[in-house]
C-alpha cells in the first residue's frame, strides 16, 4: 500500500471497479444461464429469441 493518501484512493478504486466487474459477469452468467435453460416456447412468451439471450443479458446487466 502506498503511504500517499491519493495512491491509497486509487488502489481503493482499482479494487472496487475489479469487484463492481467480477459481479457484472456473474450476473450476467447467471441471467444467460437462466434464460438458456428456458424452453423456446418460454422465450418466445418474454419476447425474447434464443439468439438475442446474450444481448437481454448485458442489458439487464447494464453493461
């Protein structure tokens, strides 16, 4: 850890984007996998196409 209060900031963010990063990509695993377990007709009741799973995921992620 650097003693200069403004590294020490910047260490502090790295960590937390590295973190908010680590739980977008989970969040986005989990949504793909849930909706990749749906059947067509599940899918096609929400709107949503099996090609476009990948697209619903990082918009619900915000990503």
């Amino acid at each position: 850890m650097s003693a200069d209060p403004s590294g020490a900031t910047n260490e502090k963010d790295t960590i937390m984007n590295i973190t908010r990063s680590l739980n977008n990509w989970r969040k986005y695993r989990q949504t793909v996998t849930e909706l990749g377990r749906m059947s067509d007709r599940e899918l096609t009741d929400l709107g949503i196409g099996r090609s476009d799973i990948r697209r619903v995921a990082r918009t619900a992620v915000g990503v």
